[in-house]
C-alpha cells in the first residue's frame, strides 16, 4: 500500500521505476458488434480509446486496435497517439486501462 501512495511523486522523481511510458490512444473506425457493456451501436462510426502503459508508441497501437476488435471495433481510420500523464500506477506488464467510446454521424 506504501507503494501506491504518491505514486506519481514516486514516478516523476525516479524512486518509483518502471520500463513503460504513458499514452492515451485515440482511433477513428467502426463498431462491427453492438456492446451493452459500452453502450455501442454495431455499424456506428466511433472513436475509441485507450490509456496505456506501453514499452513505445508501436506497442500502444497494437494495444487499441487488438482490445478494441475483442469489444467489437474495427480501427480503420486514423489512429492518433500522445504521451501523457497516467491515471494508474504502472504494472509490470503492459496494460490498458479507460477503454471509451464517443459514437458518430458520418456525413456525406
């Protein structure tokens, strides 16, 4: 417990290690299965997204467009990546946490 306690004071002054660094990952596709879990719509446009504690940006993307096929979302538009400041403390694996959704009208 006294691990998780300033975690992220720990983190930023180098006394909490860890070999991952922190994204949130934003892509742009399609629900291909409805999901009352996230309250999504199969054939809708959306955007889904992810936090993630990922070895690199390559590791982050493959993490959204696998979780996101696994709750029916097809990423097949543009798939936009940042680093930032993280929401949990990291693991000692790669993880993905935040998953979320914002549906769409597409025009034309």
């Amino acid at each position: 417990m006294d691990l998780l306690k300033n975690w992220k004071l720990k983190l930023r002054y180098g006394k909490l290690k860890t070999a991952f660094r922190h994204f949130t990952v934003i892509a742009d596709g399609e629900v291909m299965i409805s999901n009352p879990d996230f309250d999504t719509t199969a054939g809708s446009a959306a955007f889904f997204s992810i936090q993630a504690w990922a070895s690199d940006n390559d590791e982050a993307i493959d993490m959204v467009v696998t979780i996101g096929r696994n709750v029916g979302f097809n990423a097949s538009g543009r798939i936009y990546v940042y680093s930032t400041e993280p929401q949990q403390p990291p693991p000692d694996a790669p993880h993905a946490y935040g998953l979320n959704f914002h549906q769409y009208v597409r025009e034309g």
